[in-house]
C-alpha cells in the first residue's frame, strides 16, 4: 500500500470539489420522462485538488509520482477532507488517467513555486486499520496532538459481511441474550 508523501502539504482548500457519480443508467423512452435506475453505488467519486510546492517539494513529488505510484496507475492513501470538510481522513485514491498539471506559479533566485492540478477518484473505503499512524504521526505523539482523525464509515465495505455474521453468531448488537434454567427460555436483558 503506498502513501502520499508525510513530508508534503495537504491540497488547498481553495478550488477543492468533489463529484457524486453514482453509477446510473438512463433509458430514453419514444413518449415521455427518461426512465433511470441505479445500478450500484459503488463507483468512486471525483475529486479535483491543488497543492503548492516548492521546487524541492515538486521533485519528491515527482519521484514519489512515477517510482511509487506507476505514473498515477496505483491506488494510494492521501489525508483528505471528509464530506462535511470538518475534519481529516485517510481516503484510498488514485490520480484519474494519472494527468496532472504543473504550473510555475513563481521563480526568484531562491526558490520556485509549483501549482499542481488534478482530479482523483476516491474510494467509498476510508483507512481504518490505523496503519496511517505509522507513516502520518512523528515517532513517540499520539494523534490527540494532532487532532482526532476521524473516519467516514465504521467498518471497511469488504469486511462488512464479516462483521455482520460475528455480530449474529455473538448476538452483539442484539441484546444480551441469556437463558434461565427454571424456564428454560430466552430473556432479554
């Protein structure tokens, strides 16, 4: 599993949108409303994000881009805005088409600056197996010092199946099921 690089900005705030695309399909009917129905609502969303880097910044953004990454082609894990922008979550991404756009923003005899644009697709599964610590945390803080990092659903979508069968089999989320001997029936507690 790769990682967006811990040492380099988040994206701006400014410009960042995100798309619903629920994946739909549409009928055209000879006489009257289009007919359309859901096919499922697994499809990624679009998000279109822009950082800011220094040259220096810009090359380990480019190394990290065509080494790790595959030129955009794999998935990776990018701290992002959740849907109501009042927190941070590790979200599964990839950068669509892997296409961005790099635009000189700035030069002077120090430094440069680098705007980057471009749209990635979000998974509907949010990190939740707290490995982003290890590559998101400096060594020996918690991230009380660094805010909750909260996530969007409680359980990843391919492990739901589980979780709903331990949940059945321990009778959690049922109630505390007990019997009694005398009437040999179950109570709920």
């Amino acid at each position: 599993m790769y990682f967006f690089p811990s040492l380099l900005p988040k994206p701006l705030q400014s410009g960042y949108s995100r798309k619903y695309q629920p994946n739909m399909l549409r009928t055209q009917m000879s006489d009257g409303y289009v007919r359309q129905r859901l096919v499922n609502q697994g499809a990624p969303d679009s998000l279109s994000v822009t950082w800011m880097f220094t040259a220096a910044e810009f090359q380990e953004f480019l190394n990290w881009f065509k080494g790790n990454i595959h030129c955009g082609a794999d998935w990776f894990v990018c701290p992002l805005l959740d849907n109501t922008a009042n927190s941070v979550t590790y979200q599964y991404v990839r950068i669509q088409k892997g296409a961005f756009t790099q635009a000189l923003v700035f030069r002077n005899d120090e430094t440069a600056m680098h705007k980057v644009s471009c749209t990635l697709d979000v998974s509907n599964t949010v990190v939740d197996d707290g490995s982003w610590e290890d590559h998101y945390l400096p060594a020996g803080s918690t991230d009380d010092e660094f805010g909750l990092a909260d996530t969007v659903e409680g359980a990843r979508i391919a492990d739901i199946d589980s979780v709903i069968e331990e949940d059945i089999d321990t009778g959690a989320g049922i109630g505390n099921v007990t019997t009694t001997e005398s009437a040999s029936t179950w109570d709920e507690v």
